[in-house]
C-alpha cells in the first residue's frame, strides 16, 4: 500500500486533526459541498 501513495508516507494523526480545524474554523466559509481527500495523493495517481 505505501508504494502506492505518492507522497511515500502514510498520514498523521495531527493531519488529519488539521483539516478538521480548517474546515470547523471560519477559513472554510466559502467552502461547501466538496470531499477533501486526505490520502497523499492516492486517488490522483
């Protein structure tokens, strides 16, 4: 599974937790109806 993400990582728990604070946060207002893909590149390859 690793080979195949192209960032060569697997993610963070801190990360994950950061993208839940933007979007809980007023940075997101404009932000709606998407999918926000934390997977370091994995459904793009």
């Amino acid at each position: 599974m690793l080979a195949k993400i192209p960032l060569g990582r697997f993610g963070e728990p801190i990360e994950i937790a950061d993208a839940i604070l933007i979007l809980a946060s007023s940075a997101s207002d404009l932000i709606s109806g998407d999918v926000l893909m934390l997977d370091g590149g994995y459904t793009a390859a």
